[in-house]
C-alpha cells in the first residue's frame, strides 16, 4: 500500500515537471522585429521590395516601406507570418506565408525580410536583437540607501 | 400560538444569524442608487472581481473546515504565487502556460510555506488565527530578504528589466503585461455588454468541485471530525495534527493559484505589497457572504465576493456624492473591511463564552439537582 502511494507520489510529481517543461517550450514568448531593409551577404546586396504588408494571424500587424521596422511577439519556437510583397510601386503583389523557426534563446528576434525572401541561411537574415543600454532610472526599492520596500507606501490599497 | 412564537424566534434567529450579510445588503441598496452606476458597468465590474477573487476565497475553506479558524496564513500561498510568477516573467513564458508553469513552481514552495505554517499552527492550538496573522508577517519578512537580495546574485534574474539599477533584487513592479487576463480572455463571452470569463468560472467550479468532493473522502470527514472536537477525533484514531498540517498545506496551495489568477486580472503587481492585503481582504469578503469562524460554505465565498465588491465598487463613488470627498469613500471600505472582521470575530467569542457559559450553568444545575436527590 505504502510502496502504491510512494509510486502515485512520484508519478504526479514527474507529471508536474513534464507539465512545466512543455509550458516552458510552448509559451517561450518572442519579440520579434521584421526589417524591411537591403542586406549585405558574401558580397552581395539583397534589395528590399518596395512594400510589405505584413498580416499575423488574421490580422494586418503592419504596412513596411523601405528601411522601416515592424515588431510583434510570438509564443513558441515557430514565427507564422503572411507577407505580401509588392517589389516595385504600382508592381503585383505575391502573398505567401512563412513559418519561421525561432531560437528558444532569443527574447528578441531581428528578422530581416529580403535576407529571408531570398532563401539565405539563418545567420544572415536572423539576429538578436539586444536594447541598447538605457539611463539608469532612479529606483527607490531597495537601495542601499533609502527605505524599505513598502515604508511610507499609503495604507489604503488601490483596488481589490 | 406556540408555532407563532416559534416563528418569530426562528425568523430573529435567521436574522441574528445573517446580520452581517443584511448589514451589506442594505449598505449596497444605498450606495448604488447613489454611486450613479449603469447596471452593466456594475455586473461587468462584479462579474470581473468574482472570478479575480473567487478562488483565492475558496482557499480558506478547508482551514474552517478542519476547525483551524479564518487563515491569515493564505498570504504565504500568494508569496509562493509571486515568486512563480517572478521567475516566468524572466524566462519570458507567456499567456496560459506562463502561468501553468508559474502554478507548477509554486506548489512546492507552497507546500513547503503550509507545512510550516501547518506545525507551528500545532503548537498554538486555540489560537491559530493570531499564530498564522504573526507567521504571514515572519515570512514576508523572508519573502523580502529572496526577492530583495537572493534574486539576481543566487536565483538567477537574466533581463535587466526585472532587476533593480544596482544589479540585484526585483524593482517595485514586476509587469505580467504578456499574460494579462490570457485565462480571463481565453473563451470569454459577452452578454448584454458584460463581459464572462468563461474560463476562469470553469477554473472556480473545478475548485468548488474538488472542495465538495474533498469534504466526502476519509480524509475531508477526518477534518470534520477534527474541527468539531480535536479529542474525540483523537480517541477515534484520528491523527488529528496530520489532518491539520495537510488542511494548511491544501489552502496555501490553493491561495498561490488563486493569487496567480488574480494577478493575471490585473496585469502587473507591486513585488512587495501585492500580498499583504490579500488575506484580510479575502477573510473580509468571506465573513460578508455569512461565514463564521467556525463554519463557511462555498454560497459564503459567492455572496461574500458579490456583496463586499458591490460595496467596494459604489463605496468611492457614493462618499464623493455624500461628502463632497473621494478620500471618504476610500476610506469607508477599507474601514468596513477591519470592522467586518473584527465585528466577526467578537461574535464568534462572544458567542463562544455564552455556549460555554450555558453549560457551566446546566453542568451546575445538574450537580445540584443530584445532591438534593441524594439528600432527600
């Protein structure tokens, strides 16, 4: 009886973990920013098309003209974006979706959309994109030197 | 006559018994005229706090049921809550299984917070709601002390975002903004222009089952037997301090999920505060919908919700009306919050010294009836 419990004890545990780590893998969230710019690869220049209209889901996320930059965030390691591209003002528009794979390690992906049309491979059209550093902002929590976490903070809550 | 005059005795009785959810009842009948609040904008805003609070609520029920009083102790669940929900907004797991996984982390710290919670609770018998009240402040003081130092220099904190300007602790706010309302949104439905997250209320009504469930199991009658009477529990082979120590760890559990689903409604949270109101409030809401210390079902924990959160909702509105003031609002709910419980708790001892003094009076009345018989 002791030795059933002790095995159900272990299996909801591993259940949990198996649980967590498929939470872990399936809502990896991204950032991710689509370039609409020229890139330089092995001496070659990838133009970029005259427009994007790019649609995530079934919804339009953004209209990208040369050098402009459209973001959204993604779960998951795959990116499924609709790109309709029109090469040259007043061209003809082709409408594809792509699925794009996205490292797991990357919070936030630079993606860029001529490197990516032209069927180059991934270091060229994909990079991570890294903030540059801020001003660092005054925080009152916690430092050294100022009171602790929630002394002076008004006694009445906001909301419940 | 006599069934006239038991009535009337049963309708004081019934009265007596509900004063308190009569008192709110009458409060809200006054401030929502006067609040000036559309129908709709009113259910949409209950409807939203039902299913914000509703499981964090239910947490204290098992605690009441195993005799263990109101658990101000609930706040240690939501610290585990918070620290799952810390620790996923870092490794930017978003929506749903954001907070699955959140949920998963903060089982153990739960469980590890109630069995702690749950011994010490055992060694102050009688005195549970005031240990477990001085426990929440004990470990909030440790909550403090893994958030404010440990995080960043031993839990690794990767996004400079999260981080405080000097390279460790979490800032004042952590933003849960990819996961905001993910549960609440996910089969919403509209009605009338109130809003109906589908999915929270089935998450409560799983809760709700699982407590019906719970109370049929040997284990959910052994917490009966044990709130009734701890010695004839214990002469009936119960291990009484067991089922206590496990009725603790199952409302903290419970509280760290109610307080991730409650913060997913809010989309943010302030690190070191967001729990520290939870428990009262919750105990608050709890004793409005008719609960007692020693007995509370889960048609409190809905009455409760609706009627506290109506008054918290009109309460603002209706002081500026009255006096001119928004403050007074504001303060008249968080003023009836305390009186509540304190009101609650003075009732049950009062109630608790009369019962006792009752049968010290028919224990005595007893003994003499004995000794004039044995004189005679």
């Amino acid at each position: 009886m002791k030795g059933r419990r002790l095995i159900i004890r272990i299996a909801a545990v591993l259940l949990l973990i198996v649980i967590g780590f498929v939470m872990s893998i399936i809502g990896r969230g991204h950032t991710i920013y689509l370039d609409n710019r020229a890139l330089d690869y092995n001496g070659q220049t990838y133009k970029a098309p005259y427009k994007v209209t790019i649609y995530v889901g079934d919804e339009q996320l953004t209209k990208l003209y040369d050098k402009e930059r459209g973001s959204t965030t993604c779960l998951g390691q795959t990116f499924t974006v609709t790109l309709e591209v029109m090469e040259t003002k007043n061209g003809a528009e082709e409408t594809q979706t792509y699925k794009i794979p996205v490292p797991k390690n990357m919070d936030g992906v630079i993606i860029n959309i001529p490197g990516y049309l032209a069927g180059l491979p991934e270091e060229a059209y994909l990079s991570e994109f890294v903030a540059a550093p801020s001003a660092e902002t005054e925080d009152t929590t916690g430092g050294d030197d100022t009171s602790l976490p929630g002394e002076g903070d008004d006694l009445i809550p906001s909301d419940m | 006559m006599n069934n006239l005059m038991k009535k009337k005795v049963s309708v004081l009785d019934l009265i007596r018994g509900n004063s308190v959810p009569l008192m709110f009842v009458l409060i809200c009948a006054v401030f929502i005229p006067m609040s000036g609040f559309s129908g709709s904008y009113l259910l949409n805003e209950i409807m939203t706090r039902l299913g914000r609070n509703a499981f964090l609520i239910l947490s204290l029920l098992i605690p009441i049921m195993a005799g263990m009083g109101l658990n101000f102790g609930m706040t240690l669940g939501a610290m585990a809550g918070q620290i799952g929900l810390i620790l996923v907004a870092d490794w930017q797991i978003w929506g749903i299984p954001g907070l699955v996984l959140a949920a998963i982390i903060s089982i153990p710290i739960s469980i590890l917070l109630g069995l702690m919670c749950g011994v010490l609770l055992n060694r102050a018998k009688g005195r549970e709601m005031i240990t477990s009240y001085i426990i929440s402040f004990f470990v909030n003081g440790v909550y403090m002390l893994v958030v404010l130092y440990m995080m960043g220099p031993i839990i690794p904190i990767a996004h400079g975002t999260l981080k405080l300007p000097r390279g460790y602790g979490i800032r004042n706010t952590v933003s849960l903004l990819p996961m905001r309302q993910t549960i609440d949104n996910a089969l919403a439905v509209y009605v009338g222009g109130v809003k109906i997250p589908v999915l929270t209320l089935i998450i409560i009504a799983l809760a709700c089952l699982f407590i019906v469930w719970f109370r049929k199991t040997k284990l959910g009658q052994d917490m009966r037997a044990v709130g009734q009477d701890m010695d004839v529990a214990r002469d009936a082979g119960i291990n009484v301090e067991r089922t206590r120590i496990i009725s603790m760890v199952i409302s903290t559990v419970f509280a760290g999920f109610g307080m991730i689903i409650y913060l997913q409604n809010l989309g943010n949270f302030p690190t070191y505060s967001a729990h520290t109101n939870v428990g009262m409030f919750c105990i608050a809401a709890l004793l409005v919908g008719g609960a007692s210390v020693e007995k509370a079902s889960i048609g409190n924990v809905f009455l409760g919700v609706i009627l506290f959160h109506t008054m918290f909702i009109v309460a603002p509105s209706a002081g500026t009306k009255i006096t001119g003031d928004s403050m007074i609002g504001e303060y008249f709910r968080v003023f009836i919050s305390y009186a509540v419980i304190t009101i609650a708790l003075v009732m049950y001892e009062t109630k608790k010294r009369k019962s006792q003094s009752l049968m010290g009076q028919m224990l005595a009345q007893a003994q003499k009836d004995e000794e004039e018989g044995k004189t005679e």
